[in-house]
C-alpha cells in the first residue's frame, strides 16, 4: 500500500480557495476513482469533487467548515497495487474534469426506482441520499422534486429547499401571534434563505457599505432600434431558430461608450485603480427560484450584433437551466441590468464589486415627443426609454458618469444595426 495525496482542484482562473461542506466519505472507506469524495463552496458555485484516484481514505486533511486551498493536499488515500496499475496519477484536475465525471453519480436502485411513482430523476448522487436519509426524505418525496441541475438532475440546493419548505408549513394559530423582531402573522410560512440569496443578500449590502452610490438618468429615443428590430426579428428567428431581443443592442451600445470612456471599465482594490483593457460586460439573469445570476460577455466590443445576440441567448438559457461554468461568471468589468423585461420603468442598481457602474434599461414606451426637423419642430409618437447609471462617487465624479450615460443613449439614437447575410 502507498499513500497518494488528493490535491484540490482548480475552480476557475480567480478562484484560490473553497469552503469544505461535506466529506462524503470518512476515513477507512474505499474511494472509486471519479467517485466523489466532498462537497465544496466558493463564492459563485457549489459542487461535489470526485477523487481522481481509487484507494482507502486514510486521513482528511481539511475538516468541514475550514478552507481548502487551490493546488494544496486536501486528504490522503492508501492505494494498493492493483489501483495503481488501473490508474494514473494525474495532475490537479480543473473544473471541466469535475463535470465530466458528473455523470458517475450513483443512480436509485430498480427497487427504489419503482416505488419511486415515475420519479424523472433516476440519478441521485451520494451527497444527495445521505442529505435524505439524515432529513428523513422519503423515496415518494424525492420523486416529488423538480430538479433543476444538470439534465434535469435534483440537486442539494433542491433537497434543501424542499426540507426548508416541507418543515415550514405550518400555521400559526391566532395565540401563537409573535410581534417585534419576529413579525409572524396567522398563516405565514417561514423560508430559510437558499445558500444563493444569502451571498447576494451579503454582497449587496457589502456594496452599499464599500461604494458611495449616485445615480444619473436620461430618456433615450428607441424609435430607429425599434424599428430596425421589428423588420429583422422573424428573419433572424428563422435563420436562427432563437428570438433576436433588445439585450445584445444595449450590450453593444454599452460596450461602445466603455471603450469611449475607458475611465468606466476599472475596477478599486483599496487604494488603487485598475484600468482594464478588456470590456467584459456583465448581464443580470433572473432565475425560475428568484434568485439573480450575472454571468459576463468577455469582450464585448469584438462582436458583431448578431455574434452578440447569440452569446446573449446562450448564456442566458444555461444560467436558467444551471449549466454555467466558474469561467462564464469571471472578469466582469461592467454590469447591465434590463428591467425593462419586468416592466419597469427606472431603477437604481447596486454596484457589482470592485466594478464602479452599472447601468439599468427601462421598458420602451411609446410617447408624444418633439422631433425637430428640417421643416421645424413637430410632435410625434416614439419609443422613448429611460437608463440609469448607478456609480461609485469615490473615483467616478458626475461628469464622467453622466457623460459616459449620454454616449449609451447617443449610440442606441444613432443605431443603424446590421444587415442579415
């Protein structure tokens, strides 16, 4: 027998470290190669970790609750011979390996599959089992739960809220009225927050608190991006079997005016300002569960429109069907936010940090305007729209936010758009 180290694997290019959850194995069981072995955290996604060797679990080097280190020996296993004749040792593995041995997740057994009143989830991994077992889910309940990973698989966010919700459901009765700091009211339910809205309850305050935010508004005329839009929509879903929407024209509008006012595209790491090259743009998703995902278009002037709309609408279906990857969660240097898709008219959003801005697009509402012409000033109907910029004061005075707000609004006035090849 000979002892092996398991080193943690790489999570993405930012990340240098994960919380350990859950050993999923103690020591003295055996591990399968590709079998997973914990559960970890970091601050954009959770995932199992399979060991890329088969062995007895010898020793765990970093208890649950404590950081894991990138690159660093997470635990020891004891691997005879015959395991290594079956293996090789490689390297630390990255994410995408993690994936692919997704798929080696133990499924229910026949027996349990059948009672399970056609279950759609016939894969559950270990993690998910002992988080059933210990929480006393039973096999009708799981088969109960819509899964929202990975081809439909149930996750541990799902079992979770399941559980929380399940343990919850309960009335109060009229004597049982608590009033101050706990404020329940006959017939509430009580929800813990998902792992998810606590980090984006955390990072927002902790915006709020870092950046002194102020906001600048303007009403932009959408009448030539309306029109155009309206004229090639059918086409390009036609040739593209997916819907050209107002997103990827913001985003480009957006990207212009960076590369226009490039003091816009930093970022503050305490005293010092980090003037970025690359114009990543980051676009707020809202998730089925209410929750809020931005995941960034790397280098975002460099595309085309139509290049933009389609990595629009990729990386929007696979945040809602929660197939990101760390990488398409990284390096934003900027953040949209398109509320006008929930109707809404104006807003003021927080800051993604370290970034310094951020803007939101209003709904697009016909309105009576003056156009001034050559023939003079007349009132006709257009599409009007109004964006906010919200900005860190501590290094982006008005002029600057203000002016950069005005270019956005400029470009989407003048947009002319792109002919369909």
């Amino acid at each position: 027998m000979s002892a092996i180290e398991v080193i943690m694997p790489k999570m993405g290019e930012s990340i240098m470290e994960a919380r350990v959850l859950t050993w999923l194995k103690k020591p003295g069981d055996y591990v399968e190669a590709d079998e997973f072995i914990l559960e970890v955290a970091t601050d954009k996604i959770d995932t199992e970790v399979p060991s890329p060797y088969a062995g007895y679990l010898k020793a765990i080097l970093i208890p649950e609750g404590e950081l894991a280190i990138i690159g660093k020996p997470i635990c020891i296993l004891e691997a005879s011979a015959s395991d290594q004749k079956q293996q090789e040792i490689p390297a630390a593995l990255s994410l995408e390996d993690v994936w692919k041995v997704e798929a080696s997740a133990e499924p229910i057994s026949s027996a349990d599959h059948a009672n399970a009143s056609g279950s759609s989830n016939p894969w559950i991994s270990p993690l998910i089992k002992q988080i059933c077992l210990q929480e006393n889910v039973t096999q009708r309940e799981l088969s109960s739960i819509k899964g929202t990973g990975m081809d439909n698989r149930i996750t541990k966010k799902d079992v979770l809220t399941y559980i929380a919700v399940r343990n919850a459901k309960h009335t109060l009765s009229s004597s049982t009225l608590t009033q101050g700091p706990g404020h329940r009211l006959p017939g509430d339910e009580v929800l813990e927050m998902d792992r998810m809205r606590k980090m984006i309850a955390e990072r927002m305050v902790d915006s709020k608190r870092i950046s002194p935010h102020v906001s600048s508004f303007v009403e932009a005329d959408m009448h030539q991006v309306v029109t155009w839009r309206e004229k090639m929509k059918e086409a390009y879903k036609l040739k593209f079997q997916e819907s050209l929407t107002y997103t990827p024209i913001l985003i480009q509008a957006t990207a212009k005016a960076l590369r226009d006012f490039m003091g816009m595209n930093i970022s503050v790491e305490g005293d010092y300002i980090v003037q970025h090259q690359q114009i990543n743009i980051g676009m707020a998703v809202a998730l089925a569960n209410g929750n809020l995902i931005v995941p960034i278009i790397h280098e975002a002037d460099t595309y085309s429109l139509f290049d933009l709309s389609k990595k629009v609408n990729d990386l929007s279906n696979r945040a809602r069907q929660n197939k990101l990857k760390p990488q398409d969660l990284e390096g934003g240097t900027f953040s949209i936010s398109n509320i006008g898709s929930f109707g809404n008219l104006m807003g003021t959003p927080i800051i993604v940090q370290p970034q310094v801005g951020i803007l939101a697009f209003g709904i697009i509402e016909k309105k009576p305007a003056v156009v001034s012409g050559p023939a003079g000033d007349v009132i006709q109907i257009r599409e009007k729209m109004f964006i906010s910029h919200s900005y860190d004061h501590r290094v982006v005075d008005g002029s600057l936010g203000g002016g950069f707000l005005r270019r956005v609004a400029d470009y989407l006035e003048q947009f002319e758009g792109q002919d369909l090849d």
